[in-house]
C-alpha cells in the first residue's frame, strides 16, 4: 500500500515536472520570437509608452538598462502569447482531481477568465494609467523637469496593468466558488462594507499616485465588480439549490 502511494506521488511529480518543462519551453519560444523580431517589441514599447505624455523624457542611465528593459518587455509578451499552453497544462494536471461536474465548471470559467483580465487590462490601460501618469509626471514640474528612466517606467504600468488584471477576476472567482457551495451571496453581502474598505486599500496599493482621485477611478470599479459578484453568486447559488445546471 505504501510503495503505491510512493509510486503515485512520484508520478505526480514526475507529470509535474513534465508540464513545467513544456510551460518553459513554449515560454521560450514565445519570448525568443519577440526578442529577436524588431517589429514585435517596438510594438509592445510603443503600446506601453502611449498613455504617457508625448512630451515625455524616457532615458536610461545605465550601460545595461535598456538591455534589461528590452528583456523584460519580451519577456512579458511572451508570458501573453503562451498563456493558453500553461492555462491548458495547469488544467490538465489538476483535473485527475476534479469530478466531472467541477471540470465542467473550470472549462466554462476559463473563457471568462481570459476575458475579464483583457477587460481589466483595457480599462487600466485607457482609463487608469493616462491620469495618473500625467500627475505623476506633472506634479511640481515647474521646480523640476521630469527624465523619466525607461525601465522604472514599464515597470510601473505593467505593474499596475497585470494588477488591474487580476482584480477583474474577482466576480468569475466569486462565482465559481458559490457554484461550488464554498460561498453564499448572503454572507458575501454581509461582508460589504469590509469589502469596501478593502477596495480602497487595495487601490491605495496598486495605484502609483497617492492623489484620492485616481485611487478613487481603482477602488469604485473594485466596488462594483464586488457588487456584480453579488449578483452573479446570487443566480448561480440558487441554481445549485433547485439542482439545475448553469
């Protein structure tokens, strides 16, 4: 009984390994494609760089910085561009574990998963960042003249992007596990003045100015993607009830 148990954990491990390993190869070849294409990285520059101010005075300051930046850009294309293989490895390695009804939720989740981050992208990208980097950018600006470093820069916006991201996914999050019973709507409205606090903080954090403003335009889409989980657990809760599918 032991040696199966051992052999079955060892097979885990071994399947584990296998499906990292191919993760990081398609990561490879993905991030390679746009390191060594001219096109692709300017491209995702010029993306990035658009919510700045067309006055702005991106520099680097070391031997290497650009270098680095440069790596880094890639490198973040290619997590985008591989991201369905490593969604798709993930989920076929947890779903031996899964009951079929619990697949079925995670293959109907996954559509929206990507969907929602896209959208939070997009909204951090067309409505968060340009106001905050224009104050960031032209606070004080009459005592000092910003020569903003490039990677400090990128690193700031993909920073905050992924972290918009992240927090879009709060209502499929939401909704999947109310699906599953580990959360009900009720207690979930019991929890909305914490949730709102928490809103705020979080915004505090991921947002790069300290201007009430801008973090305002992060916690109030936080608050009502909250409000909208409400809503969706509510529907899906009480399907699970009568025991009638999504």
């Amino acid at each position: 009984m032991g040696n199966n148990k051992e052999i079955t954990f060892t097979g885990h491990l071994n399947e584990l390994r296998s499906r990292l390993i191919k993760c990081l190869i398609a990561l490879a070849i993905t991030t390679s494609a746009i390191f060594i294409e001219e096109y692709n990285y300017q491209y995702i520059f010029n993306f990035l760089k658009s919510p700045a101010p067309d006055d702005i005075s991106l520099i680097y300051t070391e031997m290497t910085g650009m270098l680095s930046t440069y790596m880094k850009v890639a490198l973040m294309g290619g997590l985008i561009l591989a991201m369905p293989i490593i969604i798709y490895h993930v989920i076929m390695f947890v779903a031996p574990a899964l009951t079929r009804r619990e697949k079925k939720y995670v293959y109907i989740a996954i559509p929206w998963i990507i969907l929602m981050f896209a959208a939070g992208l997009m909204f951090g990208y067309y409505i968060l960042i340009p106001p905050a980097v224009k104050f960031l950018v032209t606070f004080m600006n009459d005592i000092a003249s910003p020569a903003i470093r490039i990677d400090n820069y990128i690193s700031m916006v993909t920073r905050f992007l992924v972290a918009i991201g992240l927090a879009f996914e709060t209502p499929v999050v939401i909704t999947f596990l109310a699906r599953l019973g580990i959360v009900s709507p009720d207690s979930l409205a019991r929890k909305r003045r914490w949730a709102i606090v928490i809103a705020f903080i979080v915004a505090a954090m991921i947002t790069p100015t300290f201007d009430p403003v801008n973090q305002s335009l992060v916690a109030l889409p936080l608050v009502v993607l909250y409000e909208l989980s409400i809503l969706l657990a509510r529907i899906v809760y009480r399907k699970r009830s009568e025991g009638t599918e999504l």
